[in-house]
C-alpha cells in the first residue's frame, strides 16, 4: 500500500506535462473581424460599382456609336449630295451653258500643227458666232 | 411560380420576339460611267416622308407649312396628313436636304423612312443606252436592264435585340450581314461625244420634220460605241411620264431596209472576188429588166458608161445589179453574211433586233439585183455602221462594244474582252472601197456636204424606201442616211447617221450629210485624230472623165 502510497506520491513528485490552461483570446483578433467585415463590404460596394461603371459605360458606349453612327451617315448624305451636285454642274449641257456664258464658242473645221515639222495640218478657219465675247469685252471695259 | 417555371420558357420566347428586330440594309447600286469614269447614273440616299397621322392636330395647318417644301399643294397633303392611320406615306422620294427643312419644322407626327433613288446627272444624256430602273430600282431597260446582276448587289440584314426605341441592347446577341455594294458599269460612251449627236440629231430631226433619228460614232479599230444617240429622247429622270416607245433605243431595235448604204458591202464583194476593179465599166441603162421585175435607175434616155467608182459615185442602181450578177447570189450571200447581215451584233442589248437576211434557198431571180442596192434586206443602223467600220478596219471585222469595264466597289477593274476580229474581206479590198467611197463626197458624188476642209473623208450616203410598221408596205417615205468615215486612208472613226421618214427633204446627201459633219467635226477634234495630209486620188467615174 506503502507502495502504492509511494507510487501515488511520486508522480506528484516527477515533472509531469505542463499545465494546461486556458489562456485568453488575443485582443487584436477581435479587432480585426470588425475591420474584415467593412473590407468586404467595402469590395462587395467596389465590385457593384465597377459593374456600373462598366454598364454604364457600355451603355455610355452604345449612345456613342449610335450617335457617330447618325453623324457618318449625316456626313455620307452631305458627300453624296455634293457628289450629285457636282455630276451635275460637270454633265456637258451645263458646261457648253456655263461655256456660252463666258462667251466661248464651238470650233469649226479642226486643224493641228505637227511639232516635229512645224506643218499645219487641216484648214484652220474661225470659229464664229463670238457675239458674246464681245459683249463681255465691253462689260470689263466700261 | 407558374410565371417562372410554367410559362418561363413561353415567356421568354415572346420576349425575344419582342425585342429581336431585323432590318435590312440595302446594298448601294452600282454607277453607270462613261469611258472617262464620269457618272451617268449613280445612286443617292432619299427619305420617304411618313406620318402617324394620330399625332397630326391640325392637318390643315401642317399641309400649308410642307406645300413650299415639298412643292405639293396643301389641299393634297392635308389629305395625306387628316387621318387616323397609324403610318401613311406623306411625299416619298425627297431628297435628303428636303427632309432635312421639314425635320427643322419640328412638327410632331412627321417621320422619315430612308430610301435611295436613282439619279442621272446628264438627264436625256445616253438616256436610250443607260435605260432605267423600277420603283424598287431594280433594272428595266437597257443597260441598267442587261447588267441588273451586276449593279444590284446583294442586300444585307442586322438583327439584334432592341429596345422600344429601336437601339441596340448592349451585350446582347446580333447578328450582322453586310450589305454587298454593286458594281459600277464603265462603258465606251464619251459623254461629250454623246451630247454633241443627241444634239445634232435632234436639231435635224426637228428641222426635217422627220419621224426620228439616230447617229451612231465608231472606232473602227476597237468596235468601241463612242456615241449611240437617238431621238426624239426621253429626261432619265422622269421615266414616268415618259411614253414607252420611247425608252428603247432606236439604232439597235428598229430595223430599215439600208438601200445605197449596203452598196459598199456588194461592192467590196464584187471586188474581194475579183470580179470588177474600181476602174472597171459598166454601160447601165436606165432601166435594169429582170425577170418581171425592171430596176429603175436614172434618168435620161440611153445607157451611161459608169466605171465601179462611177456606179458608187452616182449611186447607180442599175450598175450595182450589173457588178453583183459577175459574182452571183451564192458569194453576195456569203459576204453578207460575213458583214454581220442577219445576226445581232453581240452587244447584248435588251430588245435588240437581229434584222433580215433571206435565207439563200429563199431568194429568187429578183431577190439578187434587190439585195445588191439595200432592199429587201433589213438592217439595225448599229449593224449598218459596223459594215463601215469593218471596210474602214482594213476589212477586219470587229465586234461592236458598248461596256468596257466592270468596276467593283474595291475599285478593281475588270475590262471585258473583245471579242476575236474575223476577216470580212481582204485590206486591199477595203482600201479600194475606201477611195471610191471618197469619190462619193466630191463634186459630182451624192453628199459633197459631208466634206470637213483639210480631212480626207469617205462616205456613202442611202435614200431607202421606208417601210411604213403600220402597213408594212412602201408608202412613199424614206429613210435618209449617210455613213462615212475620217481620214479616208486611215480611219479613226466612223460616223453613222440615219433619219426616218423625213417631210423636209428627202435624200441622205441633203439630210444625213451635214449630221454626219458636225459630228465628225466635233469627235475629230474631241479625240485629236489629224488629217494625214495626203491627197485623195482622183478616179474616172464617167466616160466623160468627171
């Protein structure tokens, strides 16, 4: 029983495991839970606005292109009309009308000089019915 | 629940449908140019102007302020604009600056529609050639007719999701197919060249009081159409109002018997054969008797001693019959047919008219001396003029051409190819018709009024008995032509130059000659052909050395 007494006794004798004990949880981590959830919130806020930002922007986009979009074709309609306009002007009845005005008149018989030999070929003749060049002679002058 | 598991997959599907939109994107018709790339058709953007006439309060009001614009009375447009339609069409095809000062009005219930038109810059310019399109602007006649598949492109389509405004809904899915632009269509046709025969043609028309007209210019060595110009014409720009015998073009679906003209196709035959020289004579009497057929031929009593030159010359009937009798009907035929008598000329046009030539087992005793002077035979004037071409070509036949080149929309060209030349008759043939040809402009020939000073020119003029489409039969009119070429000994253009039924005058020398002049005039100096300074050759015509 000494023994056993002995025995009993002893352990409390012999360096035995540390103690647990409970110990406190840290401060700062309490702390930090605080701070996570405003970090997460503040990201989620971060995500959702850059979504609409992005929306907004293609959206913003959309509105652009549809706005260049009516500007080029305002801008093709103007090239074209300009283009019809100047078909027009350049179509030979409003030139030989343009012509007339400034007093030219049509050739008669064409003749042509042959540079190498310096000879006339063909009859030159005048070209009549200059009534208006006259006209226009006189306008300048007075 | 029900919403979304239910009727979900339903639901959505109308939604889609709701939302999808297509619109089709017209493809830009292709231009119609001249040989210089300068329009004579080409396509522009227009609006149709629309109304939802719901929204319209006081139609009266609205009309008067759209009448000055649009240049439609008030009466009519307060009609179009008083209403409960939803969509009706108020003015279409205004031009963009049009819709513009209506949209500056800013009057609620006026919309635009975006639609395209077809416009002609030169108006009556090459009208008959370019033809013209539909109310949808698909091709109709001529050019724009012939080579629809080419101008038309194809049309495309954009479909997308929209909101109710019609705008794209971004992320969403679309589909896009581009419209194909159409090609431009370049022809040979000099526009300045083209104004200055519509001119010409339709003062003489005018003055001659005749039917019609038509003046065809050549080059000879190419086939290219510089001019195709008939009259009376038609405003491209208002096809509408415009006859239908109008639109179609005269030089290539009427025909005519070409009478004098086709004397130089038997005469180059008779001389490719060998059988007569331009120097050769004939004693022609005033009557030609064949079979129960008598040829009339000149007046005055006893026969007249005509060379070859001679019978060309004076135009002699009588000696025409005589020169094709040395070769016969077999060989005349031959030739003929070689000329291009018969057989459409390969241009393609719509409408065209292959004209008449007997077949040989169908001629009989009087079908010979009749062909030899241009009847009984029936010619399109395109036809006519590429006999002239061809004697002018050095006997070489080539194919007439009236579109060069198709252009893409990347501005690649493609040029058509002629077609291969075929021999008609030999050079020295053609060279020799060509100075007989000159004789007929002198002095004691038909047509001294076709001469240009300081050019040698060579020509024959033809006063053809015409026939009347009402009756088919010979009522006394005629048809007036002269087809002649410049310089002579070496042609760089022809000129082909026909008149209908003329109340003015009567023969081709007095009528077609000075056409023919004009015309040439302007394109030898147009298209910088000199005269090659070397003197005619003077050739005995008669027995008395004239």
């Amino acid at each position: 029983m000494s023994t056993a007494g002995a025995l009993d006794a002893q352990p409390s004798r012999l360096p035995g495991p540390p103690r647990l004990r409970l110990v406190a949880p840290l401060a700062p981590d309490r702390v930090s839970r605080g701070v996570f959830a405003v970090i997460v919130v503040f990201v989620l806020a971060l995500g959702l606005l850059s979504i609409l930002l992005v929306n907004t922007m293609v959206a913003q986009g959309a509105f652009t292109v549809s706005a260049l979009r009516a500007e080029q074709s305002q801008l093709d309609e103007r090239a074209q009309v300009l283009h019809e306009a100047i078909s027009a002007a350049a179509a030979p009845a409003a030139l030989r009308a343009q012509a007339r005005r400034l007093g030219m008149v049509q050739g008669t018989d064409p003749a042509f000089i042959r540079v190498t030999d310096a000879r006339v070929l063909g009859t030159p003749s005048v070209a009549k019915g200059g009534r208006s060049v006259k006209a226009a002679g006189q306008r300048n002058s007075g | 629940m029900d919403l979304q598991a239910v009727q979900g997959p339903e639901l959505a599907t109308a939604a889609l449908d709701q939302r999808l939109r297509t619109v089709t994107i017209q493809a830009e018709r292709g231009s119609i140019l001249d040989a210089s790339g300068q329009p004579l058709a080409l396509t522009i953007e227009a609006r149709n102007l629309t109304t939802d006439q719901r929204l319209i309060t006081d139609a009266a009001d609205v009309a008067q302020q759209l009448a000055p614009i649009l240049g439609i009375d008030a009466y009519t447009l307060g009609k179009r604009l008083k209403g409960t339609r939803a969509f009706a069409y108020v003015a279409k095809d205004l031009s963009v600056q049009t819709w513009r000062r209506v949209e500056a009005l800013r009057i609620p219930g006026l919309f635009s529609e975006k639609t395209s038109i077809r416009v002609y810059p030169g108006g009556d310019l090459a009208a008959n050639v370019i033809g013209y399109v539909g109310a949808q602007g698909q091709g109709l006649g001529g050019i724009e007719y012939a080579f629809d598949d080419v101008l038309a492109g194809r049309a495309g389509s954009d479909t997308y999701e929209g909101n109710p405004g019609g705008r794209l809904i971004p992320t969403t899915a679309r589909s896009l197919v581009q419209a194909e632009p159409g090609s431009s269509v370049r022809l040979t046709i000099d526009r300045d060249l083209q104004f200055m025969a519509q001119r010409a043609i339709a003062g003489q028309m005018a003055k001659s009081g005749s039917d019609s007209g038509t003046v065809i210019v050549v080059d000879p060595r190419t086939g290219d159409i510089l001019a195709l110009a008939t009259a009376p014409t038609f405003d491209a720009n208002n096809v509408v109002a415009t006859p239908a015998a109008l639109l179609g073009n005269r030089a290539l679906s009427d025909v005519y018997e070409p009478g004098s003209t086709s004397k130089a196709a038997t005469l180059a035959a008779v001389i490719d054969q060998g059988a007569a020289s331009p120097s050769s004579w004939f004693r022609v009497p005033p009557e030609v008797k064949r079979g129960p057929n008598s040829f009339h031929d000149h007046d005055g009593g006893g026969k007249v001693s005509l060379t070859l030159a001679g019978v060309m010359a004076r135009s002699s009937n009588g000696g025409t019959i005589m020169a094709a009798e040395r070769i016969g009907a077999r060989s005349l035929y031959g030739y003929l047919r070689k000329f291009g008598y018969g057989e459409k000329t390969g241009l393609g046009f719509p409408g065209e008219s292959a004209g008449r030539l007997p077949d040989i087992r169908q001629w009989n005793t009087a079908t010979l001396p009749t062909v030899a002077f241009g009847q009984g035979v029936s010619v399109n004037a395109v036809q006519m003029a590429m006999v002239y071409a061809t004697l002018a070509n050095d006997g070489l036949r080539v194919r007439p051409r009236l579109v060069d080149a198709v252009v893409d929309p990347q501005g690649r060209t493609r040029v058509l190819d002629p077609e291969p030349a075929t021999r008609v008759v030999r050079a020295s043939t053609a060279r020799q018709i060509r100075q007989m040809l000159e004789m007929v402009v002198s002095d004691a020939g038909t047509a001294p009024m076709a001469r240009i000073p300081g050019y040698r020119i060579a020509g024959k003029t033809g006063t053809a008995q015409y026939v009347d489409p009402s009756c088919g039969c010979y009522n006394g009119g005629v048809i007036a032509s002269f087809i002649g070429m410049a310089p002579a000994d070496q042609p760089g253009l022809v000129v082909a130059v026909t008149l209908v039924n003329p109340r003015h005058g009567r023969y081709g020398g007095e009528l077609a000659a000075p056409v023919f002049k004009k015309v040439m005039r302007y394109a030898l100096q147009a298209r910088h052909v000199a005269p090659t300074g070397t003197p005619s050759p003077h050739l005995t015509l008669t027995a008395a050395g004239t």
